[in-house]
C-alpha cells in the first residue's frame, strides 16, 4: 500500500501570529516539509544581522506571555540582585539566547 502525501495548504500572505500558531500546531511540521509548504533554510545570516541590528533599536515592539507565578518572582528576585527589573533581564536573557540559536544554525 502506497502512502498517499497529505495536501496542506499553505499559510496565507500576512497571517497574524495566532493564524501561524494555529497552521503549525494543525500541520505536522515533516508533513510540511514532505507537502513543500515548508523548507529547511540553512542560511540565517539575515536573522543574525537583525540581531545584531536590534541592538542599536528603542523598545517599541511588544511581546505578552504568561508564566507561572513562581517563575516571575524568581525573575523579579534574580533581577534585584542584578539592580534591574525583571523585564530588562529577560530581555537580555531572550537576546543571549537568540544569538546561541542563530550561532548553532550556521
């Protein structure tokens, strides 16, 4: 018996974020890939220079995520002892850990 490929349709142009979080959580990711709705990119030195652009840019964009209660006062606590607030250094811990993912893609 042949395995028949799924047929997924592509995400549209300029979907929102929940949009995206809804297609990839309905559309397992090697579906996609096997589909060719989806491709492996090797080359993220575009993702790394925004990086590294971000650097030199005010706050202005907004992230909202929920976390446990727990976890925010262990944010907050590390964060005192480093004389900022908890957001600064999550910020800061987000940018680190971007800049090790985008180092271990290329």
């Amino acid at each position: 018996m042949k395995n028949k490929k799924r047929v997924i349709p592509s995400l549209r142009k300029g979907a929102s974020d929940q949009e995206i979080v809804r297609w990839t959580r309905k559309h397992d990711v090697f579906d996609r890939l096997d589909a060719g709705v989806s491709q492996v990119v090797g080359d993220h030195s575009d993702l790394d220079r925004g990086l590294r652009e971000a650097l030199f840019q005010n706050n202005t964009a907004q992230l909202n995520m929920r976390i446990p209660p727990a976890m925010k006062a262990v944010l907050r606590r590390l964060a005192r002892q480093r004389t900022t607030d908890a957001t600064t250094l999550a910020r800061i811990w987000l940018a680190e850990r971007l800049k090790e993912e985008l180092k271990t893609w290329g």
